[in-house]
C-alpha cells in the first residue's frame, strides 16, 4: 500500500514538473511575441509622435511582460469568461467610510498640515485649492507617500496594451509614458500601481504630462520623491478640473420630509439660499456661509432616504474628475473637513441598502426609462438619475419617495 502511494505521489510530481515548463514554455513564446510587437507597432506609433529612437530604446531596455496583472489575453486565447457583474449584489456604501482608516488618515493628515503648513499656504495662495483637500486626496491615494508603489511603469503599460481588456486606453498612456522619457525622465522611477497610476498623486501619464509641476522649483517635476511637486500637482490637477477658490466642497445636511429627495444632481443645481428656503439646513448646526448663498449647489442623497444627505458645490464634482465616484469625493469631503476642524464622521447613518442583485436593479432601470424616465446608464447600479427617477415613480404613484432601489419595489415598478 505504502509502495503504491509513493508511486502516486511521484507521478503527480512529474506531473506538476511537466506542466511547470510548459507553461514557462508558452509564456517564454508570448514574451517573444510582445518583444516582436514593441518593434512591429509601438516603434512606428512611437515615432510618428516625435519619439526618438534614442528615447524609445531606453524606455523599453529591460521591459517585461508582468505576468501578475489581471485581465490577461495572451495572442491566440480567448479572454476567460467573467462572471455577470449584473447577477452580483452591490455593497452597501457603509464600509466604505470606515472609522478606523477615516480617523488614522485624519490623524496623520492632521500631523502633516502642522508639517507642511508653509507649502499649503502656498499652493492655495497659487491654484485656491485648500490645503486639507490636497491633503486629503494625498492620504486617500498613497497614505501621504508612504504606500508601496513599486510596479514598472512601462513593464505596467506595455503589458495591458498588449493583451489586456482595455488595449486602446493603455496604447495612449503607452504613448504618453514615452513622451515622459523623451522628455528626460529616467524610466527606473517611473513606479506605479497595477493600473498603470504612478506616484504620490496616482497620476496616469497623460494626466502627468497635463498637470505635473515643478513646485519645488528644482527643474523636475517629480511626483515620487517631492512633497512640493506631488502636493503642487494635485492642486494644479484639480484647477484645470474647475475648481472654484474660496467655495467647500459640500455640506452634510438635513433634508425635511416635505421636501423631495428626487431634486438631486448636477444638472439640477439651484442657489443654495433656494435650497435654504426649503428648510434644508446643515447637520452640524451652523449657517451656511453667506458668501455662498447665491452660488449654485446641488443635493445629493447617496443613499436615497437611507442614508447622510448632503447640499454639495461644483468642487464635489471636481473631486469627482479624480475617482468617477460619489463615495470617493464624499471620503475625501469628510477627510478634508476632519484635518481641517477635527470633525468626526458623517452624522447620517446608512441603512440596509445595498443588499440587491444589480440584475433586479437592471429591470427596475430598464421598467423606469420605458416609462419614459432618464435614469443614466441602465447597468444595475443606482446612479443619481435611477435614484431620482425613482423618487418621482414612487410620487405619482402615491408612496413616500425614498430614492433608492429596494425589494419592496421590485413588483411594482
């Protein structure tokens, strides 16, 4: 018996062994195949953009494929079938403004403001984007610089626009990362993330060629190693987004029941003193700022009635340019107003929401927009517009409007 297991254990072995150099044989093919496709169709593009060969070569000498990126096609296969995002719960937005993390990158940013307080004086006196913003982002994206971002820029790009799921974007940021090294950057600190965002920042290059400065005023504008440039550049990002000086980003706020939640938007925006005048006020207690009164805000309920409830100003959009994401700008809000004030967390609580499959949401979406409703990109998650237009269904057929999906809809709508 003894005897026989050993032979299994052994061919097994073998077994493992032999298809370890197979696959090292088919992937050792594919490095010949990228290596023969740098020369065959980036060369040529490359050029055709004012590349220098010299440049080019340098970007490229030691490039590999990385092999631990997701999403990868190798020529010849086909791309692995993916499980239907439609059929999967979406989260509820709670964990996302986790206490813990939220009070330790307050601390820290806090620490940091004392620190650099000169430097932030300087770059909001520059571009009218307040230091805790600055901040706040530099926190939310590499922990003030400390996070580990080691990646091959080009090892990153060269991949993904080889055989990744998105070719076409990272062609272009290919594109763009060379003209960085025909520009003088040294490609060995070229370091990014696994999508290919490098820095302090997480800039991709086309955004470093667009809005990297030289804050410290040394001739390189180095978003790895400069607190001033890394801090400058983000600032310098967020101007050319439309910042507007002197206005906040936003307001957590109370939203009486007489008044609709389905008023939400950007496309929706009003002088905040309207919205003042429907009894909104801020949840902490305060006025809002008179200098502001007359300026357009917006109401945004995340979470329908399910959750914190906020008046926001075009800035909140503009954080948005950084991460298309309601939740990362209301991270950043709330970090940014924590450096700022030692506030706390958000004083809404977020309900049970969340917990539906994006397919019933789907259906809800597609019901909706057949009723002749705009509810923005029919993809199973509630946007504002679903959420809006759900509000409205829930009024004209005589229900409360909460804003947001939930299963007691499902048979309804």
């Amino acid at each position: 018996m003894a005897f026989c297991v050993k032979r299994i254990f052994a061919a097994l072995l073998v077994l493992l062994v032999t298809i370890g150099i197979a696959h090292a044989a088919s992937q050792a093919v594919v490095e010949k195949q990228f290596h023969a496709w740098i020369e065959s169709d980036i060369w040529p593009a490359a050029q055709s953009q004012g590349i220098s060969r010299k440049a080019f070569d340098r970007a490229f000498s030691g490039v590999r494929i990385n092999w631990k990126l997701p999403d990868l096609v190798p020529p010849g296969e086909k791309p692995k079938k993916r499980k239907k995002q439609s059929q999967a719960e979406f989260s509820t937005p709670g964990p996302y403004f986790d206490e813990g993390r939220l009070s330790k990158l307050a601390l820290t940013g806090r620490a940091y403001a004392s620190e650099h307080t000169s430097l932030l004086k300087k770059i909001e006196r520059k571009y009218g984007v307040p230091g805790e913003i600055v901040l706040a982002i530099w926190g939310r994206e590499t922990g003030y610089g400390k996070a580990r971002i080691t990646s091959s820029e080009m090892d990153v790009l060269a991949t993904m626009a080889f055989m990744g799921d998105r070719k076409e974007l990272f062609t272009k940021e290919l594109m763009a990362a060379l003209q960085m090294v025909e520009q003088g950057i040294d490609p060995a600190i070229m370091k990014g993330s696994w999508a290919g965002a490098m820095g302090q920042p997480q800039f991709m290059p086309s955004s470093y060629l667009k809005y990297a400065v030289d804050f410290d005023g040394d001739g390189d504008k180095d978003i790895w190693n400069s607190v001033p440039d890394a801090l400058g550049s983000i600032a310098s990002y967020l101007v050319a987004k439309g910042w507007q000086g002197h206005r906040s980003w936003g307001y957590e706020v109370a939203i009486p029941e007489k008044v609709s939640c389905a008023q939400e938007g950007p496309d929706l925006a009003q002088p905040l003193k309207n919205w003042a005048s429907l009894g909104i006020e801020r949840i902490s207690g305060k006025s809002f700022p008179s200098a502001e009164l007359k300026a357009d805000s917006m109401m945004l309920v995340p979470a329908g009635r399910h959750g914190p409830e906020f008046v926001v100003t075009p800035n909140f959009y503009v954080i948005k340019e950084y991460n298309n994401s309601d939740l990362y700008a209301l991270f950043i809000g709330n970090l940014a107003d924590r450096i700022a004030s030692n506030s706390g967390a958000f004083k809404g609580r977020w309900g049970k929401v969340g917990h539906m499959l994006r397919s019933d949401v789907l259906s809800m979406q597609k019901r909706l927009a057949k009723l002749g409703n705009d509810v923005g990109k029919v993809d199973g998650l509630p946007g504002f517009k679903t959420r809006r237009s759900i509000g409205r269904w829930q009024e004209k057929n005589g229900m409360k409007p909460t804003c947001y999906p939930d299963e007691a809809l499902l048979g309804k709508i």
